[in-house]
C-alpha cells in the first residue's frame, strides 16, 4: 500500500472504478465477505480534514424540507462543518415517515381533522412502515443508535381472502394445496417423458425428488398425488396422551385451487425489496427522523416555515418562505438542496427556468391510504393465533396488517385497508368515519364481528390530501429527460429526494439520494475556484 | 342456557364430545373466530370454586422436576389451591429450557466444565429456542406476562450451502432459481397439453398464470424461459440518479440448480410446527420457567434434590431423594406427578412394577448439540446484510443460527452448530476447545476468515452429557403399549412430559402433557369417594 492509509486507497479505487470495483477490490482484500461481494453503493461522509487539506472551508447550505432525503444531507454535510438550515412546512420532522400516536392532529387539505385517541403504546406508521435488510436505513439505524425490531411482513398464520372464495385460508394451507398441486402435476409430466427434451435421466430423477419433499406428494406408485398434510395445518392440534391431531380438511381440488387464484398472491414475499426478514425501528418508524434531527440540532430545523420562493444567483441562493404566524423571511445560503416532493416544488416560485418547471410537472403523483384500527382486545393473537404479519385480499381495503409489536399487550392496532390508486382514491373521498365503517365491514367477511365490536378507536390517512406532501410517492414515464435533468444541479440548487433514485417510495431512495448529493456537493465545494 | 353458566355449558359439551364438539359449539355461539374454529384443546384449569362446591379438598402433590411439565403442573393445580412440593436435581429450574449466559458454569458427565464468558446482553437458548403461534407456549407467555418477540428462522438474506455448491447462495436466489425453473418446465408441459388429461383449458390458463407470477419466467413465444431476475439480488443494489443496479448473475443452468440439491432445503419452512413467523421471550427463553417459578412461589421449589427412590402406597406416594450435601430426605404425599425424562426415571428405584419399568426404558434417547459463537463484531449485519435467520449445509454443523435479538448492538451471538444424532454425537466426544475448532473451520467455508478472527468466546452443548438431563428428547417405536401404559397413573404416581404427547421435542408438548395430567389429577380428587 505503499504510504496509502486504507481509507484513502479504497477510496481511489472507488473514484476511478465505481462502487463494483471498490468492492471486487475490497473483496480481494479481504475485507468483504467471503460468500458474496457486498452491493452496498460505496459512501465517504464529508469530514472536517476534506478541508484542512484543501484548504477550503464549509458553506452555508438550505435545504427545503425535513423529509429523509433533506435530513440526511444535513446530518451529512454537518459531519464536515456545513453551516446548514432546514425549512420544513409542517410541524414536524420525518415528511411520509409519520407515526401517529394519541393526541395527534390530522388535518386534510379540506380542512377535515382528526384527533388520534390511541392509548399509550399503540401507534400508527403512517408512511414507510417496513426496512429490507439490504437497505442503507438499516446502516442509518445501526449508526443511529435506532433499535431494530422484525416487521412481519409475511406470516403463515395470516389469510388469503378471495371474493370468489368461500372462506378465507391461512397462507401456510394456501402454500400446501398449491404446492402440492404443482408438484403432483410437475412429477407426473416429468415421469411421463413429457419433458425429456430438456431433461436428462438425472435431472428428471432430482426433480422428482426435488418434488416429493416439495409439495409432500405421494409416490410413483399413488400417481405423485397430492392429498394434503400437516402443513395444511390442524382443525385439533397435536396434543398429548392419545391426541395426535386431526389434520385441516377437506383439500380442495385442483381446479378449485386454481380458480381461487390464491397463489398469485405468494411472489410477493420473493420480491428483493418485500422478502422476510424486513425490520421496523422500536416505538415507531419516526425514531429514524427523530434521531437524524438530534444529531443535526433542532436550531437547525424550522417548522412551519413554507417555502414560497426560490431564486438562484450568482453568488448564492436566496429562499423566501412563510412562518407560522404568515410572515415572510428571508434566508440565504451558499448552496441549496430541494428535498421536497416534485409537485410541490413545481408550485413554488423559482428562477430555475421552464425546462426544470417542466420536468418538475413530469412525474404522476400517486396516491395511498391506511386505516389505523385500534382494538380493546388483541383477538387476533388470543382468538386466531395470528401474531403478526399481512392478510392480502381483493377487497378494496387490499391488505389487513396484524401489528409487529406489543405481542401479548391488552391492545394493539391493526392497519385495516393498505391500499393504492384507485382504491385509495375510493376512501380518501370519504369523511373519516365513512372509511372506518366501510374497512370495517369489509374486515369482517374474514374476521366477523368482533372486527366491528371491539374496536376502540381509529385514524386513517389519505395520502393525497395531506397538507404540503400531496402524494404517497410519483412515477416518472421514463428515466430519461426530466429525471436526468433533476438529478443534475440547476445552478446552485440540487434536487434530491426518494423521486430521484430507483427505490421510489422506500426511504432508502430519499437517504440515497442525499448521500448522491452530498457527495457531489462536497466535490464542488473542494473542487471549487 | 336455562340457568347453566357459560362456562358450565361449555365444559358439559367438552366432556361429553370431545374438544372438536367443543369449539363447534363455541363457533355456532359465535365464541370462535369466523374464519376458522379454534384449534386449541380446551383446558379448564382447576379453581378453589371446584371445592367450595363438591365439600372436597385440595391435596398435597409431589412433583418431580422443575421442567416445563413439572413447573406447568404445580403452577396450574397451584391455581386451586394444591399443596405442591417440586424436587429438581438441578440448580435452576426449566430442565432443557436453558439460558446461558455469562458467567454461567456448564458441567458435563465426564466433569469436564466451561465458564461461559458472554457479555452482558450476549445469551444462548441452550435448549428450545422458538415457539409457533399455534402452540400453546404463546398462550402461557401471554398469561404470564413473558413479553415476546419474533424468533427469526428464515431469512432469504441467509445462505444454503452444500459442498457441491461452488459457493454458499442465499435463500432468496435459491428460490428464485428453483421457482423459475419448475415454472418454466411445468408451462411448457402444460402448454405443450402433456398434462390435458388432468387440466381443462380454463385449468390450464389459469395455471400458466400463476407460473408466470411464481417463477417470474417469460412468455409462451419465449418458451417461458426462466432467465433470472431481480428476486435473485443485485451485485450492485439500485440505488441513486442512474444507479439502476446490477441484478445478480450469472444465473446457473437447470441442471445444475438440480444437482445443488438447494431446493431440497425449501420444505422446512413448511412445516406446521417450523413456519414463520415463530416467536422467542425476550431476554432468554428461561423467562418461561422463571415466571412459572415465581407464581409457584420458589420455596416450594427444592433444587438440587435428585430423587432417589419413589413408593406408591395405599395411602399415597414416598419419594426419597438427596439433597446438595448428599443427605437423603423424605418427603410424602397424596399424589405424586413424575416430570421427569423417562430414561431417568427408568434408572430410579420404585414399586411401580416391572410392567412400568419396561415402558419407561422403552424410547430411544437422541442426542443434540449446539455451540454459542459470541463475536466482538456483528458482521453478520454489518458486512453481508443478515439480520437473523438460518443458513443450511450439508455440513456436520447442519446450520448456522443468526441471533434474533440485539440487532445492531456492538457484539452478537451466532449458533455455530445445531445438530442431532450422529452429527451430535460427533462434537459430544470432542472437549470444547476441539468443538469450537471444528465448528469455526466449517463455518469459515461460508463466512471466510473473520468467523474465525473475530470471535470472542463461546459455549458448546451437549445434551446427552447433561446431567440429570441426558439427551435432547426421546422417540418412541410405537405410541402403543408402553406410551399409552404411561399416559396412565400407575397408583397414585401420573407421568409427564413432552414424551407422553404428539409434540416431543416442543415446550408445548411438556405443557399440554401436564395439563392434561392435572385434569386428570384434578379429576380424580373431586371424585374421590
């Protein structure tokens, strides 16, 4: 290495190769894994010797809004020294990363209000409600200090709920009809030689092994018939003495498995972004911003400041915006980064020219809503053996989730519609007490009455109609032309936000995007004249 | 109900047809959740009221071993008022559910011993380690406020790795690929009317519809090629801007996912008794054992007492057992409750004839063994991105456990090896040190050099060289004869545990045995003449 510290040779390498060649060469170091080379985009905060070395020093820096992708360019860029200011509109940090406890205020753009009447201890994520484990928030928790615990994305115990349907099934019975089926179907064409053109005498014998254990079918000899199983589940449970159990029947027929359509539902949980394990921070998904504002100093953020106007000048950039009380102030800065939504910053004032406005106006907004139901008694674990985990339906609620906390507490929340599109258009134009009475009753063709008669309180949130967000996430018609446009600085103003990665909607894509930025930023500061 | 109490109604249904009659009846009431009647055996644990109303008296029972069975059957009478007296040869109660942690002294049969040298916070479930929903451990924890959290044992971030494999792959790209093929060969069949005896057309449809989904695979012009896809994991994540990320390649040929014998891995979490989401008490599974211990009330607990010798008389029941000086005690009682694994007490002195002796040496013994792996260092999270779960090989180790506790904190405990029969037996013979050798050189096949350089200590089990314990669970040739012969008193002497139910091995398997014990047990005293 020759004088290089380790830090700065791996750092050479990632300038001139990449992140691929940062890690292949880390690899061969040895300080990546042995099993895999690491896929993280490789990261270097701005530190405070980036200056001391160059010579230069920090800037001021306004960042628009208090989302995760501009509280993490400001706890960034504050590593180095950036004198940083964060404008938000709301009265509180996190944007879509919202938890909503008792005592919270939902006010809609109509003018509608809740007031959440939780009890201690039970909340609503609001927003982003699960981490994957490959995501960068992982690292910001672990950096953080933010405790980590499983969100149950997944759960054997939870439903498939049809309306074609006669009753709803748990997951693990829908796994075992299916996969029995398919492995009794698969065996028989493979034995058969149907298949012979693809496969040799050896793999034909793997498979069927493969197949066997698979969906638990029968032998050659039965046909490879698929007859159901414990996995199936129990309608009496193996007990002790003489109780061996008395295994779920009737298995259903090929063709009424088929036709219910319920393994359309199982490649969910292969999605690299949606597969178990996933992680949800203790106490609420907020503790991410909370923890980022800590480090960042409340002085730095000011809520309830709207930003009304943008102007980029030779020297600087001047932001205008708007306090609690309608006063209008000033702020200027060195640089600035807009964190806000793209249809937002396309209704505010700027000198940033008609291309930006244009590509501003590019991406569709789309909406989503939840229902936060809150129960006196948590039946679903005493009742239904459900702790945790999501019931997927085509009902227009879309997903029942079961609560990643609290197991064995005296109440508990469940999210009572998920949804998205037009589904979530269908509640956000009801008042609130018209989406709680239509979830409810939807909730109870798989759960009945008790999803009506214990319930205690509820929230629900209409993604599109909250105040100075106005969206759950966009979608751009391409990759090209506008987003590669906003993702280049408009003078002295860089845009960053989950909209400007390809995890739209996941708060890794936001805290991505400000470390892309942040970078960036940086080298023009260092680099500069 | 014409004068009959709910519960009077009930329990006269449950006597007279059975559990199943029971939530049928319960179900009709609409008692029992909608979607599915409960599963649950009934239990009416024995009150006070039970004598107030038949002028008959609580006993004095003499229970022994501070097991899960032993402690579940002094804690359930103990709710009526049962004089109870727990011998445990031990020095702690829960038998195999058994928490080490730092400081904590292990002693074999041989006298060899290890002083475990975790940090605090830093603990291995020796014995049991994860509960089902179903099962009726979640029900205990919720009466006994045993807070709980997810025991995570899958993970598609873990690996699966057998030493035909070129290198470990995670389960998420095992899927992919086993999922993708089986797609791709069962539309072709289906497609090419191999399977038209078996399938009608709507049938057919409906099943290449699903393949589609489920393996991810191209169209019918394609061939409904299986080409890989992003549910195999990316080498370079997505990311930021133009990071579209890089999907993970190369994709291996079918017969080669074949000969891997990956898929063959799959079925275990199908199992009821496997399937996430599984759960673990927080802070140590021994939270179980001590909870019931302390509504037991401890001084009614006599620890390192091995019992010595166990006479039924007409009158009642003798137990002669030593305590921790070698003194030998006597103690009596009405009734006695023998908790204890049957190969112990096959080799205890007693009257209860040869019959009876016979069935107790009757089930084979099986070995199993477990190494904690604590490690200054969780690169587990920190270098490949796995937050939990399991990774299996066809190596002697069998599986490697990451912990499901304690995320991001700075040291981790990994499982080294879980393993039974021959593998087990294998380590048993070896001294720690050599355990630990072989332990880390195979987990280094998968983990490279740091699973050897970062480790900071650890604790090797095994369970046939436990003392008062010997063995990790037994098995029975038939549940004819000896095991049905046992699940009866023999006098005045009831026998319990997991080996007298259809869950051995399970901590639900010792609780519903003792309850089932105590019902009995109950039963008889309020029939007494």
């Amino acid at each position: 290495m020759l004088g290089y510290s380790r830090r700065d040779f791996l750092s050479a390498v990632g300038v001139s190769g990449g992140a691929g060649a940062l890690f292949a060469t880390m690899g061969a170091l040895g300080l990546a894994p042995s099993a895999e080379a690491s896929v993280k985009t490789a990261f270097d905060p701005p530190q405070p010797s980036d200056f001391s070395l160059t010579g230069r020093s920090a800037k001021k820096v306004v960042i628009l809004g208090a989302g995760m992708a501009g509280l993490a360019t400001a706890y960034e860029l504050g590593k180095a020294g950036y004198d940083c200011t964060i404008l938000e509109a709301l009265d509180r940090v996190g944007g879509r990363n919202w938890t909503i406890r008792g005592g919270d205020r939902l006010t809609e753009l109509n003018g509608s209000t809740q007031v959440a009447q939780f009890r201690d201890g039970v909340y609503l994520n609001a927003g982003p409600a699960r981490l994957a484990q490959w995501m960068v928030t992982m690292d910001y928790c672990r950096e953080l200090g933010v405790d980590l615990e499983v969100f149950t994305n997944s759960n054997a115990q939870a439903y498939i709920y049809h309306q074609n349907m006669p009753a709803p099934v748990r997951w693990r019975t829908a796994k075992a009809d299916v996969y029995g089926y398919v492995s009794e179907l698969l065996s028989r064409a493979t034995d058969a030689g149907a298949l012979d053109a693809e496969l040799t005498t050896q793999d034909k014998e793997r498979l069927i092994t493969f197949l066997s254990g698979f969906g638990a079918v029968g032998n050659k000899a039965s046909g490879f018939k698929y007859t159901g199983g414990s996995r199936r589940g129990y309608s009496v449970n193996p007990g002790a003495g003489e109780q061996a159990g008395t295994v779920l029947g009737p298995v259903p027929s090929l063709s009424e498995v088929l036709a219910s359509g319920i393994g359309q539902r199982f490649s969910f949980e292969f999605g690299y972004d949606q597969a178990m394990l996933m992680f949800q921070p203790v106490g609420g998904m907020d503790a991410i911003p909370r923890a980022l504002a800590g480090k960042i100093g409340r002085q730095r953020i000011r809520l309830r400041s709207t930003v009304t106007k943008i102007t980029d000048l030779p020297d600087g950039v001047e932001v205008e915006y708007q306090d609690r009380h309608g006063r209008t102030h000033m702020i200027k800065a060195d640089l600035c980064v807009a964190a806000m939504p793209p249809h937002l910053l396309a209704k505010t004032q700027h000198n940033l020219g008609t291309e930006i406005q244009a590509a501003l106006s590019t991406p569709t907004v789309a909406n989503a809503g939840k229902i936060g139901l809150e129960y006196r008694r948590r039946w679903w674990e005493i009742d239904e053996d459900i702790y945790g985990g999501i019931t997927s339906t085509d009902l227009d609620l879309a997903t029942i989730w079961y609560p990643s906390y609290g197991y064995g507490a005296a109440r508990g929340l469940v999210v009572g519609y998920y949804n998205f599109g037009a589904q979530a258009d269908a509640y956000a134009v009801l008042k609130h007490a018209d989406r709680e009475r239509r979830a409810v009753e939807q909730g109870m063709r798989i759960h009945g009455a008790k999803y009506r008669d214990e319930l205690a309180s509820s929230v629900s949130v209409a993604w599109n109609l909250q105040p100075h967000i106005e969206g759950a996430w966009v979608s751009w018609p391409s990759r090209q032309g506008a987003y590669q446009l906003l993702n280049k600085p408009a003078g002295r103003v860089y845009f960053a936000g989950d909209w400007l990665s390809h995890m739209i909607a996941w708060q890794a894509g936001a805290l991505e995007s400000a470390r892309k930025v942040v970078t960036e930023l940086h080298q023009r500061v260092l680099s500069a004249a």
